[in-house]
C-alpha cells in the first residue's frame, strides 16, 4: 500500500476520506472517532487526528510501517478531545483521553455499544458475522438503532487476537468471514458521526466538543473559550478568560480610562494606571479617575502635601516645597520638615539657607538675619569694631597692640615683638645684642667689639696660638705667638701654622722646601731632608742639593753613602781590576789578566785563576828532563778555566829503564791525579810516545785519578829484540814502548760534574 501524507484534516475530510475507500473500509461502532484500515499484518496504515482539525499539529498521519501510537497530536489543547487514531500493527494505543461516549481501550477509543470488537467491553470481539447492538452481540440492531455502513470516526484496531481468515485484498478490509464489512449499529438521535442519518459527522473546530443532540449537530465550548461566529467548524473561536474585547462572553468590551485595561478569568479589570493617575475609588469601570499630581493626592490616593511654614506643590508626584515664608528655608531640601529653618537666627543660615557666619577669630551670632560678633577668642580683639573681618588684631603677638588695643612696645636698640600678650625683643639694631635675655633693657650689648659676644651673644673670640680681637661683629687675630703664622688669613683656626716644622711654611708663610730627590722637612724654622727617594743618599749632608747621589750607580756610593764597590769586591787581593755598581749593589766588571769572575760574587772578588794549560798538543811536560828512578817531579797544581777549557795535555819522560848497568834497581813510574773538589777531574795515561805524542794506549789508564807501572827484582835475560835490543833483564815492555820512556796525560773534568774553579794537581814520581 502507498503511504500517503495529510495534513490537518478536518472532521468531514476524515469522513470523506473515510467513504471514498468503499467496499475496503471496517465499520467502526457508532461514536468511534477513527477510521481504520488494515491488510494482513504486512503494512500498517495510520491515520492520525482525521478529526483534529487545526488543533493538533501532529494530526492526521497516513504512514505505513510498524506503530506504536503514544497519542502523536503534537498539540496540547485539542489532544483529549480529538482522538482519531488508524491502526493497523495490534499496538497498545496510550494516547490522550477519548471523547463520549467513547471509551480508552487497549485498542484505542472505541464505543462499547457499538464496537464489534469491543462490545459491551473493551476486547470483547463479536463473532463473525454479528453487529454489536446497545453492547450486546447480535445478528440485527436494535429498536432506534440503524444499520450503517458508512466509515465513521472510531477505532477499530486488528491486533494478533483476531486472526485474519483470509489474505488482505487491495482495499485492506478483514478479509471474509469477518464482521460485515464496514457495517455497524447506530443510533442518529445521539451519534455524532451519524447524526440524523448514516454518515452524518457533526463538526467541530479547536476548544470545542461535537454534540448530538435529537438528531442534531452542535457543539459545546471548553472553559474560557466562546462560539461567537456561530460556526462549528472553527469550534470556540473567542478565548474569553483573558480577552479585553469579550471579557467573560462574546462583545464584552473592558473600558479603558487612564489606565490600560485587562480580563483575567472573564472579568474586566485595569492592568495599569497611567503615569500621574490612579484609581482612588476603585470603580474599575471609570478607570483611574484621580490625577495624582496635585496636593490632595500627591502621587498616591489621600496622599496630603502639608509644608511647614510655607506653601507645597505637587510636582512630577512628589510633595515639593513650592515657597517658604519670610524668615524661614527649606535649607535640607527636605520636603517632609518643610521649610525647618528660621533664618533670622540661624548662624550657618543667617539670611538664607547657605549663608554661614564666619568671623575671624571669634564666636559667631545671627540676630535679624545677620551675623554679628558673639565673643572673641582668647588672644584676639575686635579693634576697628567691623564685625566683617571679626577679631581682627592678635593681641597675644601683636607689638602695636600687645595685650590690649592701643598697647604699643618699645626697648632700646631693638625692633620691638609681642609674645603671649608682652613686649619682646624681635630683633637687635645691627651690633646690638640682648645677652641678658631681658626685655626691658632691649639690646644692651654692642656686638661689634665684644670679644666675648661678638657678632653675638655669647660668641667668645678665642685664637689658636694668638691673641684674639673682635671688629664689626667679627673675631680677628690680634698677633700670634712665637713660631707660629695666620698663613690663610682665617681668624677661624686662629693661627694655624706651625712655622718652626712645616716644611710648607718653614720660617714663615708661603717659604716651602723643595728637597731634589727626596722629601723635604723643617726643623727650627730651616729646611731639612725627610727623607730621600729610593735610589738617592744625601750624603753630603747638605739640604740646599737635597739628595745628591744616586746610590743606584755610584761606585763610590752604591746603595749607601761610603760603600765603594772597589773595596767591597774582594779588598786588597781581590784580582779585580775594575768594579761597577748596578741597581745599587756592587759587582765585578772587569777581572785582572789571568783570573776570573766564576761565581759571580762580588766579595770574593776575581776568585779563580785561569788554567797555566791549554788543550793542545804536544802539551806540557810536567818534568824538565828525563825522571830517573828514584826521584819526584814538582807537583803541578792548575784549574780548567774558563768553561771553554775542556781538557789539558801533560808529557813526563821516565828514566832508568834502559839502563844496562849491572844491578837490578827498582823501575816504578807514578802518576797521581787530585782536586780540590774531589771527584771533579779523571785523566788518561798512554805510553810509548814520540816526539809527535803518537802513543799506544796501555788499556789500562781510562779515567782514572792514579796511573802506576811496577816491577822490581831479576829477570831473566832476554834476547836482543826489537823493543830491547840490548836484551837487558830489566826491561819493562808494558809502559815503555819502543824504550823512549815518554809518558802522556790527558786530564778532564768528570762527566756529570758541573762545573766549577776548583783545582787539580799532578804529582809524579819514578
């Protein structure tokens, strides 16, 4: 089936609706007010509020579809009256309440005399084939009743407890063996839906109930609403509770007069009056007859102006002080006291309101509506007798009326003051005093020569050093005392200068000593030195050229007066031939030939002699001659200086050894090595040199401070060979080499020593 939308049907719509289905509409019993239609359970068919009108927004739905109907009007006022349900799912309807003689059933609103399928109760279904009659199932109506078959306006619902016996045809009916399609009893005295005649719906519009009455339509209206076009169809159209034009019935106008009228629940009555009027009688019908702007009912009914001692008015509702009477204000702008103020003696409204009596000095008074002295303040008096500038003279400090008018002060050497009502010194004449504090005799000291109050009282000129005066008005220095000076001309410091030890006014002012090199001092009124600055001496002793000698370079005078750097490096024997002095202490500049500076110490002087040895060779021989057996070479003492000096050559020519004389003498050559540092220097020793110090080395004598060669006793003969060709016994072949009996020495310093000026000497025997 189709679904099709209406929208707010009326009564007649519904039934036309209703009839133009035909053959396929279910007869509803008579004062139904919904017509149904229905296939087999498949599709639902719902026709909401056919008789709504305009009443219910939500009326008149034709929707297809499962439903489950909760009233669905939408609108609150026509819901209990027009109900108008279609069913067609077996749904509960709980809509709102149902119109008479219409009962609420499971089902909907349904007539229970008429309603096969609720007959006599609800959920009371008749057989198959019988009406329902005055409630009771049966195959014909009753006397009275008529037997329609026109749709009418009740519900029908076909739920799951009444089977459908055979399948839905195109118009949605039953099916057959139902009920009479579309047949039921009804009776047209009294039904609404079939007034007078099958078929017949009686209409109605909002706020009404259809009514039939001895085959009649009409209509009866909710409270507060009336008929008063006379037509049904727009039901009650007229609210009358609250309707100023039909105020408790059709054309009841509520009258306005000053006022804006209204009806509540059907009676006139005024809402509100206008602004300045009232309803003082209470006669709602002449409306807010009193204008409230006057004196007598002065923004409210029986509201009275009365103004004391003066005339009220009544403007804008509010009692005012219109005018006051001669001699009185209204100076609190208080209408309620009237004008309160009596202005003839009011001293803050003496004349008027706001005009305050202020006199200087005084206690004011109003008399006659002006102000007037009452009494003046301690301390003060009305002179000039003006009350307008009131106790105009101090008379506690007034010197021209001091104490009283007329009284003036006078004092010697002074300007007169007034203080608590008596004559006071204001102030002295220049040089002029009063150190007494007494008034009477004014200022009896002159000032300008006291030395005891001078300038002012009690200022004691006392100098420092000096004697003190006093001129106009100020300490000056009558003379100083022995050695001292008024150098800056201040009699405040007296006299300040101590001319005896001040070396900025040795003697007497403005004499400053200059000291060259030093500070300068005084002593006895003559210039000294203090004392010098670092690096100078005032040796001489003689201030006019300060400290003469820079002690930083003088060798005469280094560092001190008298120190001579030539005596003081080394004295007699110091082997310095010339001394300096640098940054005030003395030290060696140039050393004696053959003599050096080693330690750099200026006391010790040119402490160490330069080596007798130079490193060369052939060297020195250490022994003129040949050294026979049994002898001793002069011992040779020596330094390896300066640094430069690395080594030193010595040659000793021993004897004996190629003596071929008869006897066995004693062969032992000896070279010992010493030093003053001990450990400092080690030597070499090698043999068999010639004249050009070709030597081989013995391998035995390889840094060390003690080389000897032994042999004592016979030997036996030996053969002439080439290193003894006289084949002597006693030959030594070890030390002496080819039989020259050469011997070299190299001395050196030690590895690992530093160097220093000790000494080493040489001894050597055979």
């Amino acid at each position: 089936m189709t679904a099709v939308k209406v929208r707010r049907l009326g009564a007649w719509a519904a039934a036309a609706f209703a009839i133009s289905l035909g053959a396929a509409a279910l007869g509803c019993a008579a004062g139904n007010s919904v017509q149904q239609f229905t296939g087999d359970g498949g599709g639902d068919a719902t026709l909401d509020g056919a008789l709504g009108g305009e009443a219910g927004e939500g009326d008149g739905r034709f929707d297809v579809g499962s439903h489950h109907d909760t009233g669905g009007h939408g609108d609150a006022t026509a819901d209990a009256e027009h109900d108008g349900h279609v069913h067609a799912d077996g749904d509960t309807d709980s809509g709102p309440a149902c119109i008479a003689p219409q009962v609420k059933c499971p089902s909907g609103c349904a007539s229970t005399s008429e309603d096969p399928h609720n007959c006599g109760t609800c959920g009371h279904v008749c057989a198959a084939g019988l009406l329902c009659s005055s409630g009771v199932c049966s195959n014909m109506c009753a006397a009275g009743q008529v037997r329609c078959t026109t749709a009418d306006g009740g519900v029908v619902t076909i739920d799951a407890a009444v089977p459908d016996a055979a399948a839905p045809d195109a118009q949605g009916d039953a099916g057959a063996g139902m009920n009479p399609a579309g047949q039921y009893c009804a009776d047209p005295t009294d039904d609404r839906l079939n007034c007078g005649a099958c078929g017949n719906i009686c209409p109605y519009g909002p706020h009404s109930t259809p009514v039939c009455s001895l085959s009649a339509c009409s209509i009866t209206c909710a409270t507060g609403y009336a008929d008063c076009d006379g037509k049904a169809s727009n039901g009650c159209e007229v609210e009358t509770d609250n309707n100023p034009d039909s105020c408790g019935a059709c054309g009841v106008i509520c009258p306005a007069v000053n006022d804006t009228a209204n009806c509540t629940a059907g009676v006139c009555g005024i809402a509100m009056c206008n602004a300045g009027f009232a309803n003082c009688d209470g006669n709602v019908r002449n409306g807010c007859e009193t204008n409230t702007n006057t004196t007598q009912n002065c923004g409210g009914c029986g509201n009275m102006c009365n103004i004391a001692n003066g005339t009220a008015g009544c403007p804008a509702g509010s009692c005012t002080v219109l005018d006051c009477n001669t001699g009185w204000g209204n100076c609190d702008n208080n209408p309620a006291n009237g004008c309160e103020t009596n202005t003839t003696s009011s001293i803050p409204n003496c004349g008027g309101c706001g005009s305050v009596c202020a006199t200087a000095n005084a206690t004011p008074s109003c008399t006659g509506s002006k102000c007037v002295i009452g009494s003046c303040n301690p301390g003060y008096a009305d002179c000039d007798g003006n009350p307008a500038n009131g106790c105009e003279i101090d008379t506690q400090n007034n010197p021209s009326d001091c104490g009283a008018c007329g009284f003036a002060c006078s004092l010697p050497n002074a300007v007169p003051g007034c203080a608590i009502g008596k004559c006071t010194v204001a102030s002295c004449l220049p040089g002029f005093g009063n150190c007494d504090g007494d008034p009477v005799d004014g200022c009896e000291v002159a000032t300008g020569t006291n030395v005891n109050d001078c300038g002012s009282c009690g200022n004691v000129c006392t100098e420092a050093n000096g004697t003190a005066g006093c001129t106009a008005g100020s300490c000056t220095i009558t003379s100083c005392n022995a050695g001292y000076a008024d150098c800056d001309h201040s009699p405040a410091d007296g006299c300040e200068i101590n001319t005896q030890n001040n070396p900025s006014d040795c003697g007497s002012c403005g004499k400053v000593c200059a000291i060259a090199n030093g500070t300068a001092g005084c002593s006895s009124s003559a210039c000294t030195v203090a004392s010098c600055n670092p690096g100078f001496a005032d040796c001489d002793g003689n201030p006019a050229n300060g400290c003469e000698v820079n002690t930083t370079n003088d060798t005469n005078n280094c560092g001190a007066c008298g120190k001579i750097c030539e005596a003081t490096c080394g004295g007699a024997a110091d082997e310095v031939a010339a001394a300096q002095c640098v940054a005030s202490t003395c030290s060696v500049l140039v050393c004696e030939s053959g003599y050096i500076d080693f330690d750099g110490k200026c006391a010790d002087g040119c402490e160490c002699k330069e080596s007798n040895t130079q490193d060369v060779c052939p060297g020195t021989s250490l022994f003129s001659g040949t050294l026979v057996p049994g002898n001793n070479a002069a011992p040779f003492t020596s330094t390896m200086m300066p640094v430069s000096v690395t080594q030193a050559y010595f040659t000793v020519t021993f004897g004996g050894n190629l003596d071929a004389t008869a006897g066995l003498p004693e062969y032992h050559p000896l070279i010992i090595l010493t030093s003053s540092n001990p450990g400092e220097f080690v030597m070499d020793v090698t043999a068999g040199c010639g004249a050009a110090l070709s030597c081989a080395d013995d391998a035995t004598s390889d840094g060390v401070t003690t080389w000897e060669e032994s042999y004592i006793g016979p030997v036996p003969a030996a053969a002439p060979n080439s290193l003894n060709p006289a084949g002597v016994s006693n030959f030594e072949p070890i030390a002496l080499v080819a039989g020259n009996g050469v011997v070299a020495v190299r001395v050196y310093r030690k590895v690992g020593f530093t160097p220093t000026c000790g000494t080493y000497t040489i001894n050597v025997s055979n």
